[in-house]
C-alpha cells in the first residue's frame, strides 16, 4: 500500500510538472516569430503547402503546419504554430519519462530529470518557437523508446515501430541520418533469427523515407540538397582542425550553460547504465556531426545526445543524492535571469545590447523567454536605417520580415472588426 501511494504521489508530482512547464512556456511566447527558420517557417506554412524536400525545408513539419492552418485558419499564425511546438514539446517530455525509465531510473528521479530537460535554456526555447525541433523530438523519443524495447523483449512489433519511426524522422529533419549506425547494428543482431520481419522493418523504412527522393526523380534539385544547405556544405565536408577545436569549446558552453552543476552527476553515473554498447552508436555519430557542422546554433543537434546524458545525471543522483529535492532545479532558471541582468550591465552587455538590440541583445541569448524582447518591427527599422552588421545576410530575413507584417496586420484587422 506504501508503494501504491508512493507511486500516485510521484504521478501527481509529474502532473505538476508538465502544468507548470506549459504554464512557464505559454508566458515565454514572444509578440513575433524570432528572425531564422521560425520567420521562414511561419511565413511558409502561411502561404500554404510545400512539397520540396530539401535540407532546410524539413517537409513532413512544414507541411503539418500549413494543415493546421487550413484547420484554423482564423487563429494569428505565430500564435498557433508556436502552441504547436509547445503541444509537441510536452508530449516529448512525456515520452521521455517512459524513457528513462526503461533504464531503471526511479520514478522520482526521472520527475527531476524532466523537469531539468524542460527548463534547460536549450530545450525551452525551441518550445516556443515555430521551428522543427520540438516536433522532430517528439517522433525521436518514440523512435528511441521503441528502439530500446525492442533490445528489452527483442519483440519484431518494436522493430516493425521504429522501423516505421525512422521513416518518418527523415521527412521530419535529415539529421536523422545519424541514426543509421544504429539502425544497422539492430538489422545485423536480428537478422538471422527474424529475417522475414526484418526485410519487412526495412523496407518499411526505405519506402517511408524514399518520399524524399521525389524531387530529385523529377529534376527539381539534386542529391545534395536533400543531405545539407549548401550555404554549410563547405563546413561539413571540409576538415579544419582550429574550426573543430573551436567548434568543441563553443558547444562545452552550450552543454554547461543547460545543466550547470547537474554535469557533476554524469562521471558517477556513467558506469551504471544499460545498453552503452547500443547508445554509443547513437551518440558518437551526432557528437562528430556536432563538432563537424559548425554552425551558429549547433546547440539545438545536442538535443538527441542530452537524452543521454539525463540517463547518465540520473543514475549519478541515485547513487549520490537519492534524496535529491526537486526544487533544487529551479536554480537553473533563476541562474538564467541573474545572469543576463548581470551581463546586460557589463560593457560586452551594453555592447551586444547596441548592436543586436533588435533581437533582445543579452536578453535574447542568455534568457529563454522571448516575451518581452522587441517586436519585429525593431529589425525592420533597424534594416532600413542600416544599423546592421553585415547588412546583406538579412536581406532575406528582411523580406520575410516584410511579408510577416502583412499577415500580421491582417489578423488584426479581423480581430477588430
């Protein structure tokens, strides 16, 4: 009976957790799409379907917006794409509570550990904003844990599942190639013993994530364009070493600046995970990937990895602090806003606060929530009036910038009729 009432005191806590998390990211909504793949993403779905299938188009997620849209299309688009990421978001939180605890984790522990994931700078923001990485974790989570219960029970049903999974990853992100060692490793160990259901798993798999190749069959852009931008072709496929040695100490930062003193718990519990063997196929191919695509905001490919490393935080908690309190995560936020207060006084604060002002300066790239920074109307005038750095590369941003105020103006207009 004690157990029982354990159990239902740790659901209800969880409970708690995901309301207070949709509660926190409903607040952290800005007044526009932030300048990037958000702006492109919202204005693109606006403008209806898109069956290109590029690198930077991510062509299940894009169109999953413009559908939505056609549902509601009486709803201001920012708004309704970014409840998207948050509905998307809280789903992937709940997947990853199952998770974890395929890894023995205790329940207990793992409401830590999701509530450490959900307030992570890194994981907080791409939950309100309308970019692909939310959605992508949600389908990402269910592909690792049918993966894993599948090497739990080696039942077909769970190979047939993230057979199918994986097809859907690739329409989602391409990144998802990176899941293929691993894929490979699980059709070598199943094989021999099910080769019916395996030939089935695969080209499954191949049909689903053949939808790709369509465009190409057609002449509309060639093999490339699917894999990778070609404005980053020059950072994936070359080898720099000063690059890459940049590259690991810029994404230290990211990895620290998420889980500040959690990291501590990694080296303790390391040692007491489940299935290495299995996560190392999964974990190298990303960090190379991390270390090799060098671009600005690499920290959202760490994503996948930092799953991972919660498993690895959990166990080190349990063997350390198995009476660790929950509240004590708390500090990471508060770490957050102490933090941008603190740098926006300094002079590198004052600086970046001049120079991308538009954007939220210190504010937007040490503190999650993006409610309360600029409207895009800041850039636009900022563009205008050539206050920019390297004017030319928001030439398209501005565009797009341009086209939002439109629609803006638009669902205005219709709300005060």
């Amino acid at each position: 009976m004690l157990h029982i009432k354990k159990y239902e005191n740790n659901s209800y806590l969880f409970f708690v957790i995901t309301l207070f998390l949709i509660v926190t990211y409903f607040f952290s909504i800005g007044q526009d799409p932030i300048l990037g793949d958000s702006l492109a993403f919202t204005v693109q779905a606006y403008n209806g379907f898109d069956f290109t299938t590029n690198a930077t188009n991510h062509f299940l997620y894009s169109n999953f917006l413009a559908l939505i849209h056609k549902i509601i299309p009486f709803m201001n688009p920012h708004y309704l794409f970014v409840f998207i990421s948050i509905i998307f978001s809280i789903g992937t939180l709940i997947g990853i509570k199952k998770f974890l605890l395929l890894f023995d984790i205790s329940d207990k522990i793992s409401n830590v550990l999701v509530l450490l994931f959900g307030v992570s700078f890194t994981y907080w923001r791409i939950s309100i904003i309308t970019e692909v990485y939310a959605f992508y974790m949600f389908f990402a989570v269910l592909f690792l844990y049918n993966s894993f219960k599948y090497l739990e029970s080696r039942k077909n049903k769970y190979f047939i599942k993230l057979s199918f999974l994986l097809g859907i990853l690739f329409l989602i992100h391409i990144q998802s190639i990176l899941f293929l060692l691993f894929y490979l490793v699980l059709i070598l160990e199943n094989y021999k013993s099910n080769t019916k259901q395996t030939l089935f798993g695969i080209i499954l798999f191949v049909f689903i994530s053949s939808i790709l190749l369509i465009p190409v069959f057609q002449g509309k852009h060639n093999f490339l364009a699917i894999l990778n931008d070609n404005a980053y072709q020059d950072s994936f496929f070359n080898f720099n070493p000063s690059v890459i040695i940049k590259s690991f100490i810029k994404n230290i930062g990211f990895l620290i600046y998420n889980f500040l003193f959690f990291l501590y718990f990694i080296f303790f519990g390391y040692k007491n995970i489940k299935y290495k063997k299995y996560i190392l196929f999964i974990f190298v191919p990303f960090i190379v990937f991390i270390l090799k695509h060098n671009v600005s905001d690499s920290y959202v490919f760490h994503l996948v990895p930092y799953i991972f490393l919660l498993i690895a935080i959990g166990k080190g908690i349990e063997s350390k602090l198995p009476n660790f309190k929950i509240g004590l995560v708390l500090i990471i936020p508060l770490f957050y806003f102490v933090t941008y207060q603190i740098l926006g006084k300094t002079s590198f604060g004052e600086k970046m606060n001049t120079e991308i002002g538009f954007k939220g300066g210190v504010r937007y790239f040490f503190y999650p929530p993006l409610s309360g920074n600029p409207e895009i109307e800041s850039f636009v005038k900022a563009y205008q009036q050539k206050k920019l750095k390297d004017i030319k590369t928001f030439d398209r941003q501005y565009e797009l910038a341009l086209e939002w105020l439109k629609i803006k103006r638009n669902f205005k207009n219709i709300n005060s009729k």
